[in-house]
C-alpha cells in the first residue's frame, strides 16, 4: 500500500507552513503527520542541499506519494 508524504517550505522563520497543509488537505490528501516534512530554508538554496527533502526521500519507497 503506498503512503503519502508532503514536504513545506518556507524561506523565514517569521513564516508557517500551515496554510501549505492546508491546502495539501484541500486537494484530498491525508498526511499522517510524521509523514510531513517541514523546513525553513531558502528558495535559492538547492534541493539537493535541503536536509528536510533529503530526508523525506530517504524515507520513501516505491509506490509512496
């Protein structure tokens, strides 16, 4: 069975993700919330050097949204 992930961003600390979330819900999914992956980092920060989305492509397996 394939499980569902989300990853949010935002570039400051003054922001939340919570809207991000919310709006992963309006499109009809549900995240298990240890499965959504949340971080502050720049926009212009690679994403490949962003500790948030490599972990959460550690985390996922064949078949994972």
């Amino acid at each position: 069975m394939s499980r569902t992930f989300a990853y949010t961003r935002v570039s400051t600390a003054d922001q939340t993700t919570d809207n991000q979330i919310r709006e992963i819900a309006a499109a009809g999914f549900t995240v298990e919330p240890h499965r959504v992956i949340c971080e502050t980092v720049s926009g212009s920060e690679a994403i490949a050097k962003r500790k948030g989305f490599s972990r959460l492509v550690e985390r996922m397996e064949c078949g994972d949204i």
